[in-house]
C-alpha cells in the first residue's frame, strides 16, 4: 500500500482483539480512503470484507467498528461525530449508527481514523487510546453501572477528566438487542443494537484523548465554510432555539407525529411534551457538540415526582415522540426520566419507545395480560409503566425479558398475530416520522439496509418549499415534487437525498447543517487535497450502498424484507391521515425503480455483477 | 410562458415557411431553455415534438431546424459553433451535426437562438436575417452554383462582404443523401444528409448579420475561463500547429487508421498525407473559427496538376482518411482536391469517402463493373477515379447516382451480398476511427443516435494516460479503463464522455477545447445567472439523447439497428489488428448495460416510463 496519507486523515487504524488481548495498527493507503471516505464507509467495507456469513452478532466472530471522516475533529461545524457498525442483534443485517458528542475529534486527535474491536474479552474490559498508544484494561470494577458512573469512574482513576468515553451501561451488558453505545452521557449510536455488541464482547467503554490533529491541504476553505455557515445561522434557528421538536404540533396537525403505536392521528398533549413546552417547563441549559454553534442538545432538570439528572440532557424529538405520543403518554416529566433511563442504561430510545409503544397495544388487545406483564397495567398513556418496563428492559427481568428481544421477536414468542403491530422493518423499530404523510420516507424504511432509519432518509416536506429544494437546482431539478407523489421523479429525489445522506455519514458529517452538496465536496477537496467533487461523493455512496445491500444479501435478506409494516397501508384512526393509507402497489413500483437506479436488479434488488464491476466492488 | 429572458439567450426563435412564404418570431421561456439548453437540444426538442412519424425526409413535412447555444458567439473560444438537424434522408433517424465557421455567432448578434425552416419552396430561396429583421429572397439564379459562388453573389447583392452564408452547393440540390450544408467554405454541418434536406426545400442558402449579442449573467467568468485556455494552449498545441491529422502516422502503426474500407491495417503512405505532409508540401495558411485562438483550419493550395482552390481551406483529418487511406489513395494532391470538391458541391467527406471506398471494394470483388462505374477503374488507389465520381455524386450522374444514395442503399440496388462492405451503421458512413482499436468507440457507433457518429463518442485511447483522465478524477473514476476493456466501467466511461459530449453539443461548444466539466458547468452558471452544476448538465444531456432514441424508435428503429458492420468482428487483414477482431458477445453485453445506465430496458433498449416520467420528458 502507498503510505501517502491525504490531508483530514491519520492514515492508521487500531484493531483490538479481545480474545487474545492484541492491539496492531494497520496503515491505509490513499486509494482506501478515496473510495470510502471514512465512517459509514470503512465501517461497511470492514463489516462486507471481514465478516463471515451467518455469523453471530453477539458471538465472538462479530467485529464492532468505530470510524471517523476526513472532516471529523476539524473546524468545520458537524464534524465532532463518528460511525459505529457491526452485523446488527437486532435485524442480523448491518448496522450503522452515527452519533455526536465529542468523542470523535477526540479519537482524531488521538491518532486515529478507525477502531476494529475484534473477539471476545474473558473478563469485562476497556479501552483507552492516548496519543496513538492503546491498551486493553480491565472493567470487572465497572460492569454492572450505569454509563454517567463509568465515566466519572474511568476518568478519575486515569486521572484526566477531559478524557472521551463511549461507554454502554447493563442494557448493553445484559444484551438487550437495542442497546446503545453512549458517547458520554448526551449521545447515542442508538440504533441496531450497537451496545449489545459491545456488550457481548465484554467491552465496557473506548476511553479516548489526545492532542494532535492531522494536517489539512487547504486550511481556508474550511474557515469559509464555517464562516458561511456562522453568517447563515437562521437556516438552523429553530434547532439553535428549541432544538429538536419545535415542529411536533404541526406535526400532529398534518398526522406526521406517530400517536400510540402509529395507530392513531390526535394527539392533544402534543403542545405539553413539544420543544417549546421542554423549554417552557424542565429546560435548564443548552449543550453542543464539538465544535457545534448550533447547540441542539436539551438539558433538563426535574425535582419532583422523580428527580432527573441534568448530567444525560434532555429528550429529542425522536424520544419525544417515542416514550409520548406513540405511547400515549403526555407527561413531559415522565418522558425526560424515560430519556434519563435509557442514557444511563444505553437503550436506544426510539427501539425502547417502540417496543413499548407495540406492548402496550398488544396488552390492550388482550395479546399481553398482566400475567406477562409482572402486574402492569400496561396501557397506551401510563406514564408509570413506561418507566418501569425501561427499567424491566434493561435488567431484562419480567416482561423485560421479553421486550428486550425488539419488536419483531417478541412478536414472534407471543404469537396470535402481534406481528401485525410490530412497527418495524428488518428487525428496526420505526423512526418517529409516518410513511403515510411521507411516502419518500416510506421508500427509505423500506430500502434502507439498516431498518427502518429514519436518518438515511428523505422528508418529503422538506422539498415542497424552502432552501433543501434550492440546493436540488443544480442538479437540474428544477420543480418541487408533490408532497404525496411516489413516482419514477420522488424515486430519483429520494435517492439523491439518500447518497448524500449517505455521503454525510460517510464524513460524519451532522445532518442538521444546511451544507450543500457542492460545499461539502469542496470541503473534501480542500481537506484531502484531492480533485474531487459532486459526482465523487455521490459514487462513494453508491458503492458504500450497494457493499451494505450486500452484506444483507449474504445474511440471506431478500427483495421481500424490503417492505412496510401493514399498518402504513391501512388510515390512521383519526386526524389528517385518516383517509390516506400508502398504496402497496405504489410502493412496490417505486421500490423497483429504485432498484433500477441503484443498478440493482429490478424485481430481486441484487447488484447486477455489471454494477459491482463499475464501481469497484469485489 | 415566462418573458425573462437569461443571460446569453436571445429568447427568439425564427420560424419560416417556405411553403407560405411566411415568417414568425416565438418567444422561449427560461425553462426550457434550462431544460433543452440550446443547440442539440433544441433541435432535438423541436424534431421529437414537431415531426409526425413516418414523414418523407425530402419531402415538405420535414423541418430543418439551426440552433445556438447560450455561449456562443460569446468571447470564450470554442463558441462560434451552431447545430443543424432534420429527420435525415441518410438513416431514417433523427440527424444533427454541429458546425464552426463564423455563421453561429452571427446569428447570435441578429437577434436568434434558434430558426425552424418548414415547408418547401416553390422556387429556390434563401433566408436573410439581419438585426433582428427576416425576409424570404428569390433564390433562382443561385440555384446549380458551387458555394463559394453562392456566397459572393448573395454578398454582392446584399451589399455587405461580412455576412456570413449558410449554403449548399449542388449536391444538396440534387439531394445527394449526405450532401452537408456549409457554413461559409471551410465547415460543414456534414453528418445525415441535412443538405439535401435544405435542397428538398428549395432552399439554397441562410444569410445572417447582425451587431448585437445579449447580455450575459456575469462576465468575469468568461473571461476567467479565456484566460486559463490562453495559459494552456500547450494542451492544444497539436491542433495549433497541424490542425487535425499529425497523429495519422500511429494511427496506422496501431490499427487505427481506417485502409481500403477499413479491410486493411498497413498503410505505408500514410506519411505523405498527414498534416504533418500537408504541412510541408500544399499548407498555405491557417485559420480559424469565430474568436478561436487554435486556428486547426488548414488553407492548402495546389497549382498542378489540378488546381486547389485555397478559398475552401484544406483537408481536416477526417478527410485525410476518408478520401485518402480509406481509398487506399496516398496522394495528398488528389486528397485535397477531393476536399475542395467536396467543399464547392456540399458534400460531406466522411460518406463521400466512405461510399467510394465501398464501390471501390465492390469493384474489386466483381460486384461492380466498368459498365456500371461509366467504364471508371473504380479501385482503390486510383485517385482520379476517386476524384471523377465525386464530380458524378454530385451531379448524380451515372454511378453517381446509385452512390448520392449512401452507401446501405447502395449495396441493396447492387445485391449480391455487397452489404457485407457497408461500412455504417443505421446508414450512416463510419467516421475515420477504427472500433477494433477502440471497442468504446465502437460502442458508440452502435448505439449513437445518428448512426456511426465519432463526434459524439469516446475515443478509448484518450483515456489510457494524460490530462483527459486527470479529468474524471472529480468523478471518482481514479483508474484507467485499459484500451481493449469493453465490461462495465468501460461502458460507464463511454456513457460518462458520450453525455459530456451532448453538453458540447447542446452548449454547440467545440470539442477540441480541454475545459473540464466543471469548467463547463461553472461558465454555464455565470452566463446564463443560473445556480446549475455539471450533474444538472449531465441531465440535460441524458434527457436530450433520450429524446432522440424516442424519435427513432417512432421511426421504427429497435435494438436490432444497434449493432456494427460485420467486417469489425474480423481481423484486419494486415497491421496491429491482425488479429483483434471485435468479440460481437462482449460488445452486445455492452449494449445492455448502456441501456442499463440511460435507464433505457436493458434488451430492447426503449426508455422506461419511470425514466421519461423522471426526466421529465412528455
């Protein structure tokens, strides 16, 4: 390999294995880090190269991936974040999960661009990487604690409190297959059980520090862009203001907001447990991530009936809607103690919430009683239960047990057709955004190798009107598409906002911020020194897609999981939506258009050998 | 439609019926202007949108359409060019060529981006536009002259010796199938037979002068892009100093020189006709096109023993082989007289050459006889004879008038299996490069709208090593494609160039100039005011060429008339490609997987509903 490492990167990965204990360090050359960028990219190529088929993803054989852009620790807003993937627990596809916090420059600063944990530890151990020196230690003191503890902990007996953790709490070590990995107490790789992972490698922690960034080629276009975006501001006030959830009322109006279980439409309590009321009522402070002057992370603070530890910050949107309204609950208290519970446990909140929110409505079916529930009145609306079951979930105990398998499992163990109110696809619980008012969404649940992700997506609201519909000019798209059209130009529209999402994750790049496709190419150029553009980023993406598609097909998925819950072809109860269910045909011609676009096969989805060829894969 | 008019378009478009005698002015709207961007793409619009299926070509419902683009006449060299097409007399399908000279950017300044010519005059006519201003003229005492003749008298009665005079000669008259229109006495719009198209209408020629060219966005960025071609003129320095042609020598050494109907590979007389010949023993001058600083356009003169009239320029490389090596002729003399001839009659070289050839070949194997060739020794090598049909074409007297056909015609009057030496495809005559040392190219032959089109094409060799490739780069395709690949990233490569090529085209930009992509797409967005970027031009592009595959499928066109002359399945008989014949299985692959990419049905080639309906295409 060429040893020419381009600006924004280490050039160095750290691959720990657990089983013996072994730490190496591999070089990459420039020609790896062109084609996949970094973060979604190494993690899905590692996952596609070094994965065995049909392996265990809580076994030994499974391979957890930490890994960072060009851009990551850089001055650029949005670049404090990093990938985590590994063969999912929860869909037995990929999964990859980005995640904010500091945690990322952090590990750039440490030396590194990736981190390949392999094996399994014989006792509960972290790591910690300072200065490109790592080690392996031993968490048998730490097992057993909640995440804000481990922190303090690891801190103070390395003696550094600027110290990065990511860190899983007992919802990880106990397997719960949405397990998180937490990079410090605010910030999750929430998604597809990456804490499980973790968990069943005995992996406590990644404790991280360092003090040297790599060179960059072109420092001043990085200060451009940040400048940009420092005079643009008002394009991310509302994240600025309220963070996420601002919009949860108009959500609820036009039936975009999920109301217990995705069932219903009316949700009244929506304007107590929104943004607005968060700030009214718990907020204490606003946090940010690394460099971040957006500052979108909530701190909350409640005193009574429970008290909530400012230390996790507050709920998102996501976890808003997840613990509220698609549980039925509108106590905002409540929701913040969920949120508290899941950043001390390392549950993902969104999988928590739905897996609740499915219970609930098989216990008011009569699918669940209070025989499994160990006595809980488990009802759309109680607040008391929700938090109990988080707790019951993250020791698995009880009805935890059971709901710690997600959604689709336990479906499956309680049988009498509970499948139909699993709102999940591969194994995914449902980000909180509703197919029905978004049928370019539903395109992205259904496609979406990881589940289905609401993040990997477009929103179709967002290019009826507005500047994400200017940035589409340059590619000659030069009228909107109707908000409920999921035809051939919605298919094309996804997709592009699909790659550059993808592109994003790829530089772990934060999607809140309003860069254009053209800023961020440019961006790259300036960094890497490379002569890269739009067309790159987008092939890059191409190929980090089509390498996940994939790895899903060697698990054995097909052209059938790509689909929706039957629910989203169905009216929602009441409200906006009660007329307008997804039509199955529609989707399903639009998913193979979509297919055809990717150069997939039309009717299976699999890469044509003409497609991989192009692109490189092999 | 929306009046605003965007910069470096003059939002009129001139319609003239010859049948009526009437002349009309309509008003473009930015859309589709954004849309079709001018050019090849506003002649393919109006031809795909105007034309009924089935119509005679030569007869009154075809239309002849000349469209500019939103750079030209404009000060960024390369943009004095116009386009010209119809429904062609040669193939059946549609037909466009792009022309240099000065014709365009005079257009410009007279007021028009585009002129639609319909109907049939009942006496020859010729247009004359001037300042914004149109009239219809008698042309009868021009009809039966050469073009340069033509030119002089419509100056002389006009009174202005700056005019500049789009015409036909003869040849077009006598609706030679591949009689060319002249700009001037140096360019043709050669490819299709659209001089014979002008011919069946009666019309002899389009006078144009005007003083005013619109306004555009923003300057600078013209000039910008001036300068950094000025800086880099070593780029072009070949062109420059030789015009086309100084590489025929190892065109030859490596099979890329078409010998004797493209039968043959060795052909030691190539160093007496290259430009490097043409350089040393008949170039008198060298000129240029409007505001072009590489001046390519050799002036030759000859005195015995024939002359050569230098007022026709010389011999482009084109013309090198077509009447030259292609003929098995080696005499330079004879070469540029043919040129010549071909100048004063309208005829285009490429077909002229290739159609004599073939009765050469036929004359050779007994399928033709002196009593069919007027008692003519039609074999290669006889330049006399070469240059004595030429008279006869254009006359359409005795062979002549079987090969003013073409040659697929040809060989069908003559039987016998003389269509196995049919150098073309869908009827047009292969251009001067070889598809067995460049099996992209061949691809391209195949599946070019126009038929065997090396204009719109890739020429495989170019992107083995040197700037060309550094110029792909920004689209992630970071490695040569070796020469003799004809897979997958071949195919997108050939796709890739094919579609940059159709921007030139749309732009009317000339292709020898070395600005990239992006180059391209920026001076676009500066002239015009619009926010574009290279993919919307690529889009553009991919919408138009899809738009000509619509006309000829209406046409009756399929799959089936994307294919190659059998001869490039067989080795050349002598030379580097003695033993390389094409592989028809590997090249029908190709063809596929084009399909694949343009979104086309990968067996029959005919553009999806979900692709017409995404590219917007009604």
């Amino acid at each position: 390999m060429a040893k020419q490492t381009p600006g924004g990167y280490n050039g160095r990965i750290l691959r720990a294995n657990l089983s013996d204990n072994s730490i190496s360090v591999e070089a990459t050359d420039e020609l790896f880090c062109r084609k996949y960028l970094g973060g979604a990219g190494f993690v899905t190529y590692f996952l596609w190269k070094e994965l065995r088929q049909g392996i265990d993803p809580l076994g030994s054989d499974n391979k957890l991936i930490f890994a960072l852009g060009p851009l990551t620790g850089g001055s650029l807003p949005g670049g404090g974040r990093n990938c985590v993937g590994a063969k999912s627990p929860l869909t037995g596809g990929i999964a990859k999960s980005e995640v904010g916090g500091f945690w990322g420059a952090e590990l750039k600063r440490a030396g590194y661009d990736a981190i390949i944990v392999e094996g399994k530890a014989e006792k509960p151990v972290y790591l910690w990487i300072h200065d490109g020196e790592a080690s392996i230690r031993d968490a048998s003191h730490l097992w057993g604690r909640k995440t804000k503890e481990t922190q303090q902990a690891i801190r103070a007996e390395l003696g550094d409190n600027r110290i990065r953790v990511a860190v899983i709490g007992p919802a990880g070590e106990n397997l719960v297959r949405y397990a998180c990995i937490m990079n410090g107490l605010y910030d999750a790789a929430g998604r597809g059980g990456l804490g499980a992972v973790a968990g069943s490698k005995n992996l406590k922690a990644i404790g991280v520090r360092g003090h040297q960034a790599p060179q960059v080629a072109e420092p001043g276009c990085v200060k451009e862009l940040r400048e940009w975006l420092l005079a643009n501001m008002r394009l991310v006030r509302d994240f600025h203001e309220f963070g996420t959830g601002e919009a949860m009322g108009g959500f609820e109006s036009t039936g975009n907001l999920p109301v217990r279980n995705f069932r219903d439409g009316l949700f009244p309590g929506v304007k107590v447990i929104d943004a607005q009321a968060v700030k009214d009522t718990i907020r204490v402070g606003m946090e940010a991530c690394f460099g971040c002057p957006i500052r979108c992370k909530k701190v909350v603070q409640v005193e009574e009936p429970y008290p909530v530890d400012p230390a996790y910050g507050g709920p998102e949107y996501e976890t808003l809607a997840a613990l509220g309204s698609n549980c039925g609950i509108d106590n905002l208290k409540a929701i913040a103690k969920g949120n508290e519970l899941c950043g001390a446990y390392s549950l993902d909140t969104i999988s928590t919430g739905g897996v609740i929110a499915f219970a609930m409505e098989c216990f008011e079916r009569g699918l669940l009683s209070t025989r499994d529930t160990n006595g809980i009145e488990l009802r759309f609306g109680n607040d008391e239960a929700m938090l109990e079951v988080i707790e019951l979930i993250a020791k698995r105990e009880g009805i935890g047990d059971l709901l710690g398998e997600g959604t689709a499992r336990a479906a499956q163990r309680i049988g009498k057709g509970a499948q139909e109110f699993t709102m999940q696809v591969k194994g995914l619980e449902a980000g909180m955004h509703e197919p029905r008012a978004k049928p370019g969404l539903g395109l992205g649940y259904m496609v979406n190798p990881h589940g289905a992700d609401h993040c990997c997506n477009i929103h179709d609201t967002m290019y009826v009107k507005g500047w994400p519909l200017k940035e589409l000019r340059p590619f000659g798209l030069l009228e909107p598409v109707p908000l409920d059209d999921i035809g051939p130009r919605k298919v094309a529209l996804f997709r592009l906002i699909q790659l550059k999402q993808i592109v994003f994750d790829c530089l772990v790049l934060c999607s809140f911020f309003p860069y254009s496709y053209q800023q961020v190419a440019d961006v790259v150029a300036a960094v890497t020194g490379w002569d890269t553009g739009v067309m790159e980023q987008l092939r890059v993406a191409e190929r980090v897609l089509t390498m996940a598609r994939l790895f899903n097909i060697r698990e054995g998925f097909t052209a059938a999981d790509d689909t929706l819950p039957l629910r989203f072809f169905q009216p929602k109860t009441d409200g906006a939506l009660a007329d307008k269910p997804l039509n199955p045909t529609e989707l399903e011609r639009a998913k193979s258009y979509y297919y055809t676009l990717m150069g997939w096969d039309a009717r299976t989805g699999i890469p044509t050998p003409e497609k991989l060829e192009e692109l490189d894969i092999t």
